[in-house]
C-alpha cells in the first residue's frame, strides 16, 4: 500500500470512528439529557476529580527524570512537565504523533538526542502496559464469578470452553511460528517483543528503580482513583460496585486507544462496560462524557500553555 495512502488512513480512520461515536452516543442519550446529568452533578467531585488526574501527570513528569538520569542528562523538571502535557495534546490531533514531539522537546530545549529520548519513552510504555496487565487480572481474579455467570449467560458454555481451546491452541501455534520463522513479518514481531524485554529490564538496572517503580503504580492508582471519584459526581452511580468502576476503568482505558484521546469511544466504551453490571444507559454515558470533557478540559488548557509557555521558559538557551 502507497505510504502516503497509509499515512492518510492512519490519521483519518480514528477521527472517523470518533466521529461515528459520537453521533452513535447522542443517538442513545441526546445532548439534552447529558447536560441534564451536567447541570445536578455535584461539581465538587469532578474537580476533585480532575485534581487528581492533574497528580498522575506530574509524577509521570517526574518519573521521566530517573530515566533520563542515568544517560546522563539532568533535565529541569519544567521542561519535563511541558512536554509531558504537550503530549496528550498532540495526541487529540494525530494518533502517537504526541510521543514523537515529547522527545523532540527534550532535544530542542535539554540537548537530549532524539532516539535516546524516545527510547526512554518506549521504556516507560512498557512498564505502564505491565501494570495495566496487573489491573485487568486482579479485575479478573475479584470479579471472576460475576463474569463468568455473565459469560454463562450470555453464550453457550461449551461454544464458549471451545473457544477457549481453540485460542490457546492459536496461540501456542502463533508462538511457535514466530520463534522457528525468518519470514520479514515475524522478524518484526521477534523485535518488536525483545524491544520489549529489554525494556522492561532496563528498568530494573535504574539507578533510582524502586522511585521509578513507586511512581508507575502511584500514576495508574491515581487514574482508577480519579474514574472512581467523578463517577460519585452523579447521584445515581453513588452506589455502583467498585467490579464496576474497575471494569469500566479497563474499557475506558482501551478506548483511549481507539480514537485520538477517547473521542466518542470514551463514554461508549464507559456504557458498555457498565451496562454488564445493569446500570441504566443514561448516567453512564452522561458519566462517560462529563469524565471524558473534565480531563480533556484540562489538557487542552495546560498542554496549549506548555506549547506557548516553552520557548519562554527556556528563553536564556
């Protein structure tokens, strides 16, 4: 396929599919109900709320230093909190291309060369996909019989136990083909997972690991503490189980992934999540977009100042 073909559908497939969910969300809960929920909200939850979102993003700022540290680049930690806000706001326009500009800050503002800077990224990438991994299975391990009555309920036991087998048997043949294989593709896979090992083992070989460890899992608590706070924002999820607010976190997180920054995908994914635990459509999208619009708000308005507020910071270099 052209590259230039591609370079187009990478940008515009995932503003599309936001778009497409929008429209899909506002079809099942109109604006006017959203702004409903809105309006009785209890405001001071959601503040708190984007308070502690506020909390993840300086320690991801910070943990970026014992990082770079060791390379041998002290970066002012200013300059780091920039970028990282810079970052999640790239993001919202073209997908991944926020990591691509947080190295090449560090380079124009601290010196730091481009591949080292994004190398530390990727590291750091690696470490927070371990930790969502730890999520999902103690997800898994609290709320195993409620999904597996809902598994039970919803589809054939024995379609379900047969694709069970048939999955690991997959993947166990995938595996297999990748480790003997020295087609271009598995080349690529085997490089792309000892890129990963490699990372998650540079971590513990840092100087400063255990900080650097301490802050990955403060950063995701405060991400589940920030979902689990706005949601008591609306009166009517006051009493939602915290299997919920987990499962709902997990989905959330994903669809992050999906479209630039959650667009449209974020409360869908929200709904979807709840809707297991039979919680009406209306306050959990409602939730979905006032979660949504509450942290977005903010990286908008602090992710612009730190694109403005840069060159003046580093105005002397």
């Amino acid at each position: 396929m052209n590259k230039t073909v591609l370079k187009i559908l990478k940008i515009g497939l995932p503003i599309l599919l936001g778009v497409f969910l929008i429209w899909y969300s506002l079809q099942d809960v109109p604006l006017s109900t959203i702004f409903k929920y809105w309006k009785a909200a209890d405001k001071s939850w959601i503040i708190l709320g984007v308070l502690i979102g506020l909390l993840s993003h300086l320690s991801r700022a910070y943990r970026w230093l014992f990082q770079l540290e060791p390379l041998g680049f002290k970066v002012k930690f200013g300059n780091s909190i920039m970028a990282v806000f810079a970052t999640y706001l790239i993001n919202y326009t073209i997908p991944r291309a926020g990591e691509v500009a947080r190295a090449s800050i560090l380079t124009n503002y601290e010196g730091v060369p481009f591949e080292k800077g994004f190398g530390t990224i990727v590291a750091e990438r690696v470490a927070d996909l371990l930790v969502m991994l730890i999520i999902i299975t103690i997800t898994l391990f609290l709320e195993f019989d409620f999904i597996y009555s809902f598994l039970i309920e919803k589809f054939n036991p024995v379609k379900v136990i047969v694709g069970l087998v048939v999955l690991i048997l997959v993947g166990t043949f995938f595996v297999f083909y990748i480790k003997k294989s020295t087609a271009g593709i598995a080349l690529k896979i085997k490089n792309f997972v000892n890129g990963l090992i490699e990372g998650v083992l540079s971590i513990f070989k840092m100087k400063k690991k255990w900080a650097f460890i301490f802050h990955t899992f403060f950063i995701w608590g405060m991400y589940i503490l920030m979902f689990y706070v706005t949601s008591l924002s609306i009166p009517e999820l006051n009493n939602v189980p915290f299997g919920a607010v987990l499962i709902g976190f997990i989905s959330a997180s994903f669809s992050i992934a999906a479209t630039n920054g959650g667009i449209g995908s974020y409360p869908v994914a929200v709904f979807a999540a709840f809707s297991i635990f039979g919680i009406t459509k209306d306050p959990s999208y409602a939730f979905g977009w006032i979660m949504w619009a509450s942290q977005t708000a903010m990286i908008i308005i602090l992710g612009g100042f730190s694109l403005l507020y840069l060159p003046i910071y580093n105005r002397k270099k």
